[in-house]
C-alpha cells in the first residue's frame, strides 16, 4: 500500500516536472519502468565555480516515501565539500527524520514529508553555491575550501570540464 502511494506521488511530480520549465536542473526516469529511481542533471549555478557544468545524479526513492527521504548520488565526477568521494550529497534535508543523534541539525532542517523532486534539487543547486564546510562528507575538499581556494576553484573547474565532455 505505501509502495503504491509513493509511485503515485512520484508520478505526480514526474508529471508536474514535464509540464513546467524546472531552473537549474532537469529531471527524469533512469528507466520508465521504475518510478523510484531518477536521473537527475544539475545545471552548475551561474555565478559559482561550477558555472557550465552539467552534473549528472540518481535519486533513489525508498518505498516509504515520502515517510523517509531518498538518496541522491552525483554519478558525474564532482568536488564539494557535501559530497563524499563516491558522489554521494550529505545535505540535511536528505538525513532521516527527527532529532540528530549527534545534535548538529535540528529536527525541522531534517528530511520532511512535504520535499519533492524539486526542492530537493533547489537545495542541492543551493549547497553547490554554498558549501556547509562545518560538515564535510568531504574533509579534503572543505579543507582545500577553506584554506586554499584558488587550488579549490581549479580542482572543480577540472570536473566542470570533464561534465561538458561527458554528455
């Protein structure tokens, strides 16, 4: 049964994402028979470091969603603070439900029920342009971040390419 609404739901926002122009990214089906696994290709944020690039990623829905969040994995090569080194995004709204264990989010930062596709995405395109180096899935490149950016800049300028040639 809660299978069955979340492909409802997943449908829903499919549907809403063909109709409407989406800005800073596209989304779509990694195959069209599978409603929980996207492909999604993040417009890099003008203005950024990541300006020109084309990042692809696959969000994975979980069956009791929208109860518990997907997961987002950067399939494109990517340097950030927020996404460790096999692609995967560590962004609060993408974290469980409820308290932090480890007290650094609070609950109402955390995954709720009403993100969709698109919020998820605006949040990521929003972590591109600003990293949370505080809270690194990425201790080498928030480091780099912090301490060196001009090596920073250069290192994701290297990925920006590599996205354009990828497509």
């Amino acid at each position: 049964m809660a299978q069955d609404q979340a492909a409802l739901l997943l449908s829903r926002q499919l549907k809403d994402l063909n109709k409407s122009c989406a800005d800073g990214f596209s989304a779509g089906l990694v195959d069209d028979d599978d409603l929980f696994k996207w492909e999604i290709v993040i417009y890099g944020p003008p203005e950024t470091v990541y300006e020109g690039g084309f990042f692809k990623c696959h969000l994975v829905f979980p069956k009791e969603y929208p109860q518990k969040p997907p997961e987002m994995t950067f399939v494109s090569q990517m340097w950030h603070p927020n996404i460790d080194s096999k692609g995967r995004v560590c962004i609060s709204i993408l974290h469980e439900p409820g308290d932090d264990k480890y007290g650094y989010e609070r609950a109402s930062e955390r995954w709720l029920p009403v993100h969709t596709v698109e919020t998820i995405c605006i949040s990521v395109i929003s972590m591109l342009a600003d990293p949370n180096d505080e809270s690194p899935a990425n201790v080498d490149a928030a480091k780099m971040w912090r301490e060196n950016f001009p090596e920073f800049k250069k290192q994701v300028q290297r990925t920006v390419r590599k996205s354009q040639e990828d497509l």
